[in-house]
C-alpha cells in the first residue's frame, strides 16, 4: 500500500475512531437517564426496558462511525466533508431519538397493587382519554419512574358494572387512572392478601435459595416476611413485604401464583 493509501485510511480510521468514542459518550449518558430514571430496578428486568434499549443503542452506535468510515475522505474539501459529517451527525441523532422515545412511552409509569396482586402498568398501557380523570394526588404519568399506586373500591355498583365492561372490552382495570389511589390507603388490603414467605419456599423448595438471596440485602429473616405476586409485561416476580407496613422490600424473579 502506497503512502498516501496509508494516510487515506489512518485518517479514516481516525474519524471513525472519533465518532465511536462520541457515540458511546451520548450512549452512556442515555442509559443512565433509561435506567436510573425510566426504568430503574426491578422495571428494567420486569418491563423489557433493558433489551428494547440495548438493541436501539447498539445499531446507533456501531451505525454511525461505520458511516463515517466510508464517507471520511480527507482530500475532500472542509466544506463538503462538514455537509457529510453533519448529516451522518443527524440521521444518527434522529435514530437515537426515535430509540428513546420508543423506550419512554413504554416506560413503567405505576406499579399497582389490585386485590392479591401488583401489576405494573406501562405508559402506552394508558387510555389517553383517560388521562384526565386521575385524583389530584396521582400523576398519571410520572416522568421521573414508576410510583407505588393501589385500586381504590368501586364507588357504586353502577362504576363496577362500567369497570368491568370496559375490561372485557380490553381496558384493564388496574390501567384506568380514576381508579387509581396513593397505595398507603390500601396498606391494610395489601397485609391481609400478602401470604409468608415461609409458605412460598415450602411450595417452591427449588427456589428457596433464590428467595433467601432476594431478601438477604433487607437484613430480614424470610420467617418474618410475606410475599405477593407480580405481574410485570411478560413475566411474574414476587413482591416482599413487611407484614405490618406493608412496605415493599424486596423482589425476586419468581412466578409465585
């Protein structure tokens, strides 16, 4: 190879080298906001956030310095190669966006307890007509993670009969924002649908260790916890609680049902 296809491809390698390292830099700082914020432990395991993302950021990331392999030219004038390089700059930046706005409507917004179990409800889970109908201290949509909502009772039986057609209908109850309440109304309902989590690894001695594993960092015995079911966008998890608080302490990746 001659010294100027030499130079030619050092200095393409370089560019390209240039924009991995900024690429990776924008990634780092995306995932910190996917899963610290929208996304945060157990919801990047129990909503998917985690494969949805990697899959968007690691096309955007090997996509755009391969680009800029091939259209780095050095003895192309500034001009022309600033054009190229501001629209590789682009079309990455709008697939990034397209990838992150894919996560945030499918972020977890609520984790919902309803009779004998939480469900975790996702933004895209929410009727948009609905989104006005929320008590004022429930935000419908959080922006900033998941809180720790319960189903409130059934004001009348006309409301149940509502309820109850518009979830044969495919509008799930526990993704109905007027019924939804601060979960500290429903502690007494939670404590009295929790089970002990003794019970769990008598019925589950497979999972025993995992149990143990799960509650080990609460400094809690499992003897002294109770446990409810989770139901997450394609798996099941267990909840473990305090039985008096009904303060949620820990979680497991474990179909309890």
């Amino acid at each position: 190879m001659t010294k100027l296809g030499c130079f030619f491809w050092q200095a393409r390698l370089k560019a390209s080298g240039i924009h991995f390292g900024i690429s990776l830099t924008i990634a780092l700082m995306a995932a910190l906001l996917v899963f610290v914020v929208w996304y945060p432990y157990p919801y990047r395991e129990i909503s998917g956030g985690r494969e949805l993302f990697f899959i968007v950021v690691t096309v955007d990331v090997i996509l755009g310095p391969l680009i800029t392999l091939t259209v780095f030219n050095p003895v192309k004038p500034w001009r022309v190669m600033r054009r190229d390089l501001a629209v590789v700059a682009l079309i990455q930046l709008a697939a990034l966006g397209y990838g992150l706005w894919t996560v945030f409507v499918a972020r977890p917004v609520h984790m919902v307890f309803e009779n004998d179990r939480f469900s975790v409800i996702h933004a895209i889970d929410v009727p948009p007509e609905l989104l006005s109908t929320s008590s004022g201290d429930v935000t419908a949509l959080p922006l900033m993670g998941p809180t720790l909502l319960s189903l409130r009772p059934f004001k009348d039986s006309n409301e149940k009969m509502e309820a109850t057609l518009s979830a044969l209908n495919g509008f799930a109850l526990n993704a109905r924002p007027n019924l939804w309440q601060p979960y500290a109304l429903a502690k007494s309902d939670v404590s009295h649908a929790a089970k002990p989590v003794t019970a769990l690894k008598a019925r589950l001695p497979a999972q025993s260790a995992l149990i143990d594993a799960a509650i080990s960092p609460t400094g809690k015995k499992p003897e002294s916890l109770v446990y409810v079911p989770l139901v997450g966008r394609k798996v099941f998890w267990t909840v473990f609680l305090d039985p008096v608080t009904a303060d949620i302490l820990a979680f497991a990746p474990i179909d309890s049902f």
